[in-house]
C-alpha cells in the first residue's frame, strides 16, 4: 500500500473479474488521480478501453495490468491471485441477440486468493457449478460465492425482471442443481456474496435464511470482514 | 409523471447539460427498466452511444431525445425547458492535446426553464460570463450558477490538483472577473450550486462564505428545495 496523502484511498489493487456495470462502474469515483493498480483479463480491459469514460481513469496514475487465467500474479505485498473461467456471460450491455450463458473464458472469472497459509475463493458470478470448478475450488479455506437469487424464477416472480437467474448468469442458492447442493462436499467455509434484493435470505425470520444457514452457510453483509 | 409501481422512482424526465462524468454517470444507477425520457443536445448524446456501457440505459424503456440548443420543448408537463451554449469544454476524458477552454456548443449547455409565471436557469458548469450569457438570462427570476471554484487556483493551492478552475471549464466566484461581480447587474434570486470540496464557502464560519451570502446569494446544499 502506498503512503498517506491528501484525497488518499487505502485502495492498493483494484481487481475485477467482470466487465458489467455493478464491476466497473465504481472506477469512475476513484478517479480523483489517485494511485493504484488495476488488474483484469485481457477481455474486460477491452470492455474498458472501448469505452471511453473510464479514461478518466488515467493510465499514467493507474497502470491497467493483464493478467492471463490460471497464473497466480501478486496482487499485493504477500497476496497471490490467480484468474480462473467461470461458466458466464458477457456484459447485459453487450449482449447481442443470442446469449450464450455458460460461456468459459475472460469475461466472468473466480479468484483464488492466497497468503502462502491459507487460501480464498471469490466468485461472484456463476451460472452453474461444473465438476471442473469443484476440482479448481477443492482447496479452499473460505469460499465467497454468488448468493444472487434464492430461486431461478425469482425476478420473474417477484414482478423485478423477466430472467431466469440462469440467463442473468446467476445459478439459483435452491435446488438439486443449486449452489447449497452442488457445493456441500466443500470443507472450506462459505459465505454467500453478490445477493440481489430480491433474495428471501435477507429477511432475518425467512425459511430460506434459516435454511441457509442451517446448511453452515454465512450471509455476507456489508462492511463485513472475514478472518481465516 | 408516470405512475407508481414497483422498482419506481419519481423521475419523470432526466436533462443532460454535460457529457463528463458528473453528468452522466449517474444513469447508471437508474437502469434497472424504469421508464423515464432523456433529453440533451445531439453532441452529448453522442457520448453516451460512444460509450457502450450506456445501452444498460434501455432504448425502448427510456427514449434517447435529442433536443436543439435555443429550441423551447415541453420537459414535464407544464414546464417548458430550453437549453443554450455556455462557455465550456469538451468532457475530461475526451480531451485531446489541446484542449479550448471557452468552447460555445452543445458540449456544456445552461437550461432555460419556465412554468409560464417564473423563470428559472440553472447553469451547473460555466467558463466565463459573456455580455451574451447576461443577455440571455436577464430574464431569471432563479439563476442556479457554477460555483465550483471561489479563485482560479484553488485546487493548485490545495495540493488536489494541477490545473486552475478556467481551465476546468469554471469561472471562479471571486475576484473582479468572477461570477458575483459578472453577475451583480442581475435582478434574480442567486443560488450557487456544483460545489466543489475545496470551496472555502463550504466552511460555515468562513470569510469567503460570509462574502457570498453578504452579496445576496444563497449557497446550495443536498436535498434543497427552493420555491420561487
């Protein structure tokens, strides 16, 4: 981290592993020329350089680094990264008329964190838990995974959208083929991130939060800090 | 104003002056499928389908109108908006290697608005105060002004920045070229608004506060709402 100054951030690295709006759109109040790093595939850099607002960002100020899935980079002083392809989508502003929701490359991705000691998943987008991703996340201490939608139907239900959350790119928490299932045989802690306001678990006395944590999941909140 | 539902807002009609950041980033946050219309000048809408990540904005949900400078056109119903050139500069983040400062177009415009009774202008952005701006808003029985800046340079004197407000594309409020002295001949009500937070005028207890209010005109804060 660099030192204190005037109009200052504790922001080292910012990271981003997906190129839609509620990833990219903060940059643009952290343009006030302060420094820092900026990581991204090479796909959701393209995201920001073929629009033209985010070059208030300025380049000289805040390097825009490439990194390539699955190779662990220092994100920070001790703290290795590493991208990997997550079953997504492109951004809903760059959708076309065919959208292919299980697209693996550099558009959505996970990130493996790791001190040397312990090791973090975080995966804030995924339509579906593939054995692949098992395998990827098998090691991990502390799992945070898309808790967007209790249900597939959900928007639709509630009157808030007309998406599954499959086509939004979001796999349901409930289910046979949702994440509390597909995800059970993890050791790692887990705590569900990326919850839409829709969410029946955000209501303190919901079946669904009981269920969730019942099934030894943490709900994430914000201003949450986790220790591992 | 259309009327309520779920996921709604208030916002009937939303009016872009500028295409920088502060102008435009907002839309962002109003993207989730509620209707509005958009109004702004042919050059401003440009930027924002220059910038992809603007189509979150839904065409068929909120219709893109582009409007004519010193054309009046019904912005709600019963209030009659027109939009004139102001002395300004293209967006931060399409700056070339030269970059006109007093630039009179449709990038940086000021809003004519009128009930039929009373006139309002609100003016978020202005270079300098031409004879011809006077002219046009002699009629303000509201002027809604820059006041961004109270001296040229602030932001070099306060370490947060390199350039002087003139260059910015903001008249300073003091001195004798400043906005209270330009506009002093001007029969309205004064508000100053686009404030930024090295303004001394901010400082309750300020001398540079106590000068601007000392000369009649009132200092906008959050939430303000004014009748005229």
């Amino acid at each position: 981290m660099h030192p204190r100054a005037l109009r200052d951030t504790p922001v080292g690295s910012v990271l981003l592993t997906n190129g839609d709006i509620d990833h990219i759109a903060g940059l643009l109040s952290l343009r006030e020329q302060t420094p820092f790093q900026m990581f991204a595939t090479g796909e959701i850099h393209k995201v920001l350089a073929d629009n033209r607002i985010f070059d208030a960002v300025n380049r000289e100020v805040v390097p825009r680094v490439t990194v390539a899935l699955d190779q662990p980079f220092e994100l920070l002083p001790g703290l290795t990264a590493k991208l990997f392809a997550v079953p997504g989508k492109v951004p809903l502003f760059m959708e076309g008329t065919e959208v292919q929701t299980d697209l693996e490359g550099e558009q959505t991705v996970g990130v493996r964190l790791s001190d040397g000691a312990k090791t973090a998943y975080y995966i804030p987008g995924c339509a579906t838990v593939t054995d692949k991703l098992l395998d990827q996340i098998a090691d991990a201490d502390q799992l945070f995974f898309d808790g967007t939608l209790w249900d597939d139907n959900e928007m639709i239900r509630t009157g808030t959208g007309v998406k599954t959350g499959r086509r939004m790119g979001h796999i349901p928490i409930s289910g046979p083929d949702g994440s509390i299932v597909r995800l059970s045989g993890l050791k790692a802690a887990k705590t569900f991130i990326h919850i839409n306001n829709t969410n029946p678990i955000w209501q303190p006395d919901s079946l669904e939060r009981a269920f969730v944590t019942g099934n030894g999941w943490q709900i994430a909140a914000d201003g949450q800090e986790t220790e591992i």
